[in-house]
C-alpha cells in the first residue's frame, strides 16, 4: 500500500499547499490528494483557496508526486465541460501523475449560485452524466450533447494529455460504491470498511482503492486531541450533516456536541508511531492500495519529520502483514450493505 498527503485546502492558503505538496515528495509520500472546496468546514480553518489554481502551481512545483483531487463535484458549482478543460490541462501539465478524484459534494460548497440541494438519489444521477460529459471531451472532437441535467453545445478540447487521467469516484454508501465500479477507474472512501469495498467488487469494480486517514501529530496526547478539536472537530459528526449542512458557522454549532473523546475515535491524535502503523494497517488489512494522511492543524513541519523518522520506514512491512492476514483469513464480508449512497 502507498501512503499519500493530504493538501488541506480548508486550513492552508495556496502559497503554503505548494510548499506542503513538495515538502511531503521530500519526506517520501508517493501522491498527494486535495481537497477541493469554496468554503472551509468551520472558521477557524480559515481558508479555502481555488483548488485548480494550486495544482498548477503544484505540478511545477514536483517532479515525482503524483496528485488527485480528493475530491471536486462537478455537478452544480463548477460545470463538467469546465472540469474536463481544468483537468485535461493539469494533466499535460504533469503526465502520468494526475488522478482526477470526483463526488457528488457538499451543500456546504454547491450552493453558492442558489441551485437547489438536490437528494443523494439525484446527485448520483448528476455524477453520473457529468462523467459521461468529461470523458467525451477528453477524446477531443467537437461535441453538442443534451442530457438530463446538462448541455454541451459545440464545444472541442485542444489541449489534452497523451492519455486522459484515471478518474476515481468518493463512496460512502452501497450505491456511490456501484456507480463507481460502472463509470470510474477506482473508489475513494474514508473507513476502512470492507464491506463497502465488496460491494465495489461485486458491481464489477477493479480499479484502484483509495483511503483518507486522519491523523493529529503532536509532542503529547492531550496537545494533539486540543488541537483535533479546535482545527477538525467536523470529523466527529455523525451520519449526514456532512453533506447537508450550508455554513460553516451551522457545522461549529453542530460541532459543539462533539468531545476531544469523540474525536479521538476517529482521528489518531497520539505521538506514538504504533497508533498511526495500526491505523494504517486497518486499512491495508480492508484491501486498501493507497492511503492518503491528513495531518490536522498548522504543525505540518513536525508531522512530516516524525512520519519521515518513525512512521514511513515501517508502514510497508505492516500493512503487508495486515493484508496477508486478511487474505489468509479469506477477507469473507457481508455484501448487504444499507445507506442511502
């Protein structure tokens, strides 16, 4: 399993996610995905710059890194014949190393130009379209299409890669997890849950499988659970407020219910190596290939040292242990899954 780093674009500015994305090809991370939002979970994070804009700046930035979005909606907020051109030129820009990562988003995000919230149903209906949208554009020939809820009149790519980028679908339920067997390259999910990535195979998925890890490095416990709390405490919400809260002032007040306790479950905030390598092992052991880290809060210099020292030299050994268990065990999981998406 590859490890990867998270570019946080709620917590950084561009200027800083440039120098991050080539500190961690520094430190020995293989890719980098970046979150692509318009506004930040809460406001103390404080930031939410142009995603696009900083991958340009990243593929100068870096020679060996390869980059996915993690992810960009294209669906209300930005056009897909706008994300298949924004694509298509990062992707000649870094050949080889581009991943376009796409979900079907945020009401946080997507409703700044007053589009109505549309339910999940609907939105995976969206993806869907938008997807059939880009890929079209990326065989570069004029193209006039009229879908359900898109159209595309006359229009032609001229700068493409020598071959269009891998596109990976976010999942977070049974039928993000099909659509992104049908339509996708691979699957991004944030447990590590097996059950999830059998549904992915069962549609017929076999593409690549990614995972986000949070994790909150600090000298202390108590520091980095401090630090979780104030910088993250979304990740403590529970089912799908994620999705349908419109402010980041509704996610702090939401946030207020969740403790450094809460937190702690899902985000490894402890100074010891063995935490984060069995946090990584869990989801090597779910069949994960690439796992990209977060690292919460404005400490990034000290988690890229102690990741460096005492965590990327063994993370290979143990999620090959972790994944040979899984496979001796059979990796038997239940393909009933229930959620809305």
């Amino acid at each position: 399993m590859e490890l990867g780093y998270t570019l946080s674009s709620e917590e950084h500015p561009g200027s800083r996610l440039v120098e991050l994305a080539r500190r961690a090809e520094q430190a020995g991370f293989t890719f980098a995905s970046i979150s692509d939002h318009y506004h930040p979970w809460i406001d103390r994070q404080g930031n939410s710059p142009f995603a696009w804009s900083v991958l340009g700046g990243v593929a100068q930035a870096t020679e060996r890194l390869e980059l996915m979005t993690g992810v960009t909606c294209p669906t209300m907020r930005i056009h897909p014949a706008i994300v298949a051109q924004a694509a298509a030129t990062v992707a000649e820009m870094m050949p080889g190393r581009f991943t376009l990562g796409l979900g079907t988003g945020e009401a946080l995000n997507e409703h700044i130009l007053g589009d109505p919230w549309p339910s999940p149903e609907v939105r995976l209906e969206m993806l869907e379209e938008a997807i059939e949208v880009i890929r079209s554009l990326w065989e570069g020939q004029v193209l006039t299409f009229h879908g359900a809820y898109y159209d595309v009149e006359r229009a032609r790519l001229y700068t493409l890669p020598p071959e269009p980028p891998l596109i990976v679908v976010a999942a977070s339920g049974p039928a993000s997890a099909t659509l992104a067997a049908s339509v996708a390259d691979g699957i991004l999910t944030t447990t590590p849950d097996p059950r999830l990535l059998e549904r992915y195979r069962l549609a017929g998925g076999a593409g690549r499988i990614y995972g986000q890890l949070h994790v909150c490095w600090a000298e202390t416990v108590a520091e980095a659970r401090r630090t979780a709390k104030e910088w993250w405490p979304t990740a403590g919400l529970p089912g799908a407020l994620g999705t349908e809260l419109p402010l980041p002032r509704h996610f702090e007040q939401a946030a207020q219910l969740v403790t450094e306790e809460d937190l702690a479950r899902s985000v490894v905030c402890d100074p010891d190596p063995a935490a984060h390598l069995e946090a990584i092992g869990r989801f090597a052991g779910a069949g994960f290939e690439r796992l990209s880290i977060h690292q919460v809060g404005p400490d990034q210099e000290g988690f890229f040292r102690f990741y460096e020292a005492e965590v990327l030299p063994r993370a290979g050994s143990v999620a090959a242990s972790a994944d040979g268990r899984a496979r001796g065990a059979g990796r038997v999981e239940d393909p009933r899954l229930t959620g809305e998406s």
